[in-house]
C-alpha cells in the first residue's frame, strides 16, 4: 500500500513552500497541479536554491 503526498506537501517538503501560510483556496488550487507541474516546480526550486541558496517560493 502506498500512502501519495499531495501536491502541497511534496512542495513543503522540497522547500518550495511553506503550508502553514497557506489559505485553504490556495491549497485546493496546488493539489489540482498535475504531477508533471509538481515535478517542474520541485526542479525549479532545487536549481534556484543551488544557484542562490534561495527558495523559488510560490507566490499566490
């Protein structure tokens, strides 16, 4: 049995966002992102924190 993260925790995990800031709307609006978005803005975020030590952060 495999437990899927949603969307929203995959991007809190990786840094790219913080759930606790977010607002419910937000939340529901990330977890519709398919898992191919999901992956874009996790590589996103990485390359970022790697060429600046910053995180992308997503800003709604």
């Amino acid at each position: 049995m495999t437990d899927k993260q949603s969307n929203t925790d995959q991007l809190h995990q990786e840094g790219a966002l913080n759930k606790d800031d977010l607002h419910e709307d937000h939340i529901k609006a990330i977890d519709q992102l398919s898992q191919e978005e999901v992956e874009h803005l996790k590589a996103i975020n990485k390359k970022v924190q790697k060429d600046s030590g910053q995180p992308v952060g997503i800003v709604l």
